[in-house]
C-alpha cells in the first residue's frame, strides 16, 4: 500500500492538531465547551516535562475554576484597567487604602487559574513586610484557608509558595533574598511597595520575565506603589504605563450611584475622588476620616496620591539610590558604636553602626519602636548585640533613662546636641565623593536585620505607626523632616520641626560623635 502514515499515528496526529487549536481558544479566553480528553493529555505531558506538575497529579479543568476568580463585577477605576492590561510593565499608583493590594492580588489570583502551570512570584523589599502586608490580602483574595479552597500553602506561617490544582504557581519572598526572586524565568512579577525598589533592582527583575520559556501568551511585571518625590525613577521611566488609584476605586470604601443618578441626593449623598456620584460605606467614612486629617506632604502622597516633594526638606540632598545600601555582613574588625534617642509615645530608637577603614559610616541594626519601657528595650538591645564589642554607645540626655540602661548594664556617654551644626555635619558625610558613593549609608534591611532576635511582643515595622501613616524607620525620615517657617511663611534654614526626627536625631549624634 505504499508508504503512507499509519491509521494510528495519523489519528493521533489530528487529535494533537484539534488539541492544539482547542488550547489557543483556551489561551484566548474564548472556551465555552470543557476541555477535551486529547487537551487534557497534552497539557499534562507539557507541565510534567516542565516539571510543573508531579506524575501523579490530574489537569486540573478550566470548568472547575472557582467562579470568583474572575469575577470583576466589584472591581472598577484603576483595578479594572490593571485587570484587562497586558502591557509588560505596570504601575498601579494612589495613596492609602486606594484597593492597589487587593487589585493586584485579584489579576495574579485569575491569571494562575486561567494559564495552568504559569508560575508568578510577589516580591516586596524584604519577605517580613511581605508576609505581613501583601501576603495577607493575597491569602484574603484567593480564598486560601478556607474549606473549599484547592489553593495549597507551602511553609505554614512562613509561605513560600502557593500551588494551585492546575500546576499554576505563586512563589513568595523578599527582594532581601533575591536568589529566591531571580531562580528562574517567571511568566510574571508583582512588585508590592514598588517604590521601595532601586531602578537596577527592578531591572534586574524584568530581566527574569522576558518570556523565555513561559506558560502565558504574554508576561507582566505588575508594581502597586504609594507616591514619593516627583524625581523617583517610576515616574521617568517611558516603558512604565503608570495607573492612577482612587479612593473610590475601592469597593469597601465607596458605592456608586446606578447610572440613571445624575445628581446627589439624599439616597446618594457624595461626590467621590472621581467625581461620580455614590455614598461612602461606613469604613470610608472613618478611612476618609483619618486620611483627611494629614497635612503637607503626607497629605498630598498620600490621600491625593500626588508625587510631590516636601518643601523646606532639610536634608535636600538624599538619595534613596546613594544613602541606603544592600546589607552585608559587618566584620569583626571594624568600630562600632550604639546611638539611643529615647522615647515612648514618640518612638525609642537605636542604631548599630559600624565604621570601615576607609572611615564610612553604615547604620546596618536598627530599633524604631514606640510604647517600649526603657527597661524592655535595654533587653531588647542586649540580645540584638550578641557578641559585637562597642566604642561607644551615645545617649539622649535623660538622666533617668540612662540609669535604666546603666543598671541593665549598658553603659553610655551623653550626645553632643548642638542641632545646626550636627544638621551641617551629617550633610558633609551625605555628599558623594568622587568613587560615587556617600560617607553614610543605612542598610535597606536595618530593621528586619534586628527582627531574628526580637522578642518584644509587637514585632518591627511598628503597627502604632504604620497604621497612623507616619514613617517606621530612620530612612522614611528624610523626606518628611522640614525646616520651620518664619513669619513670611519661607523655611527658616536654622530651626527644623520638631517631628519626624527621632532617627535622624540618632544619626546626628553618631556623625558629631565619630567627626
């Protein structure tokens, strides 16, 4: 008969080629039928070849998909636009409780039930502030925990992946590990807290999304970011397509009117950020209760969501890129000393610096803890300290403070005051020299640095303070510490406002005590 195929090898060439044509519906989003016996072996032979999914495991379905996933009825403004765009680089952007998380986690959550075997990772500076903000809403969104929920966790407390039934994965972990982030090639990203991130930071990670080898038609590295100054490199960058959030882009603060309301009234009483018409739920009554009370620049970032700067800033020379660096282990050799501020309604504070020989300053520990007994955090630096041997440890003036520390057995040596001249000095140490570094730097990890050996009972960052929107560490400082106006309302460039100080204070008594 010839030399013609064999009837058995001929069918199942068809059945692979009907597959195929069925999986590009699929990928389209235009299925309507279940997926059929020859896709399903396809797929299964494809993801077990990736090592997506274990010989023992079933494909999953697309028809068992829970319908929430992909329900869009509650998302709207900005989340929606996010939702339904496949541009590469994504920026969603507002100010607080705009729903940026929540819009983030849903369009992650459907593409890794809609694309099996696509394999996505969330990333935040460091994974303490992950697991602790954008893993929880992500948890909340997917469902996970729940009875019915085939999402599985792996880590208990501290995940590090979520495997959904259709080989689909969500890897999780901290920019401060970034072997974990940059493994392998991704189908996509998700930056939480994007403007934490350095450009080369975040370029280093779409380099690991470029499609080679992906599951997806497309790839993705999707930010949520809360404004900062109008010189971060997000808003210069052409290739980030940059989403406005609005408050009343999030369903739990805001309802809107039905279409045929054209006008306010006493069924639908407000105006939203937008300018629509609906009525704030109770929850955005008291969101927008708090977030109106900010002023200055807070107010603007950060119930606005405007990218501006602070006017009067005092130290108008920092850089986030320049003055905070990656962490690295201190050597045994080089200085070190402690700097306390005391406090309690406003945050106690210390810093762990060590000097190199060339003569730079690196803050690489830090405690920035509000309603904490002088007592509870002399403990709390004791264990911190460990072994490391100290030049010094530099102390607010208060007597009665620092014979807590002394009776706890840490001895120390009051600060040199003088505010004027300590603001001068640590400018000189902020100016970068001629190899394009500064002579003081603070560790980007400095108060996760601490937390492996924290027993306080609220762990870092403090929730007093992130729940009031105030800066939770040294570095978040800069940009909100201000000179005090003179009677012309111009900056008064030799008295600061007393606020927002209480690292920075530290720091100047570390470079008045080491210059």
């Amino acid at each position: 008969m010839g030399g013609g195929v064999p009837l058995p090898e001929l069918k199942e060439r068809q059945e692979r080629k009907k597959a195929e044509r069925e999986l590009q519906s699929v990928m389209a989003g235009k299925a309507t039928k279940p997926m059929s016996p020859a896709l399903r072996k396809m797929i299964e032979e494809e993801l077990q070849r990736k090592g997506a999914l274990p010989p023992d495991v079933k494909p999953w379905d697309p028809k068992d998909n829970p319908r929430d996933a992909f329900d869009i009825s509650n998302i709207r403004g900005a989340g929606r636009e996010l939702f339904h765009s496949r541009d590469f680089e994504l920026c969603l952007s507002g100010g607080f409780e705009t729903g940026k998380t929540w819009s983030s986690c849903k369009k992650i959550n459907a593409l890794l039930w809609k694309y099996p075997g696509a394999q996505w990772v969330m990333t935040r500076k460091t994974y303490s502030s992950l697991i602790a903000t954008a893993v929880q809403t992500y948890e909340r969104v997917a469902g996970v925990g729940k009875p019915d929920c085939k999402i599985k966790a792996y880590g208990g407390n501290k995940p590090e992946w979520y495997d959904y039934p259709n080989g689909s994965r969500l890897w999780v972990a901290g920019f401060d590990n970034p072997q974990k982030v940059l493994s392998g090639e991704r189908d996509g990203f998700y930056i939480n807290q994007g403007e934490e991130f350095t450009l080369e930071e975040y370029e280093t990670i779409t380099g690991r999304a470029t499609g080679r080898g992906s599951i997806m038609p497309y790839t993705q590295v999707v930010l949520d970011v809360n404004p900062g100054p109008p010189s971060h490199w997000i808003l210069s960058r052409p290739s980030l397509k940059l989403i406005k959030a609005y408050l009343d882009d999030n369903p739990t603060l805001f309802e809107p009117a039905p279409e045929h309301v054209t006008a306010v009234c006493e069924e639908w009483p407000d105006i939203g950020d937008r300018g629509g018409i609906g009525r704030w739920t109770e929850q955005g009554k008291r969101s927008i209760g708090i977030l109106d009370k900010m002023t200055g620049i807070r107010y603007q970032r950060y119930r606005k969501g405007n990218w501006v700067a602070a006017e009067g800033v005092v130290y108008e020379n920092f850089d986030r890129e320049k003055h905070t660096c990656e962490p690295f282990p201190i050597p045994e050799s080089w200085t070190k000393i402690r700097v306390i501020d005391f406090g309690y309604t406003n945050p106690f504070v210390c810093l762990w610096a060590a000097i190199d020989p060339d003569g730079r300053i690196y803050v690489y520990r830090e405690i920035y803890m509000t309603q904490m007994l002088v007592s509870e955090a002399a403990r709390q630096i004791i264990d911190l300290s460990g072994e490391e041997k100290f030049d010094a440890t530099i102390c607010d003036h208060d007597a009665e403070d620092r014979a807590t520390l002394a009776a706890m057995g840490i001895k120390s040596i009051p600060a040199w005051k003088k505010v004027k001249p300590g603001i001068d000095a640590v400018e000189r140490r902020m100016k970068i020299a001629g190899d394009d570094r500064a002579r003081i730097s603070i560790f980007r990890n400095s108060i996760d640095s601490a937390v492996h050996r924290w027993t306080f009972p609220r762990t870092m960052p403090d929730p007093h303070l992130t729940e009031k929107k105030v800066p939770y560490c040294t570095a978040q400082e800069f940009e909100f510490y201000v000179w005090a106006k003179d009677v012309s309302g111009k900056p008064n460039k030799e008295e600061p406002v007393k606020e927002f100080d209480h690292g920075l204070d530290c720091l100047r008594y570390l470079v008045c005590y080491v210059d």
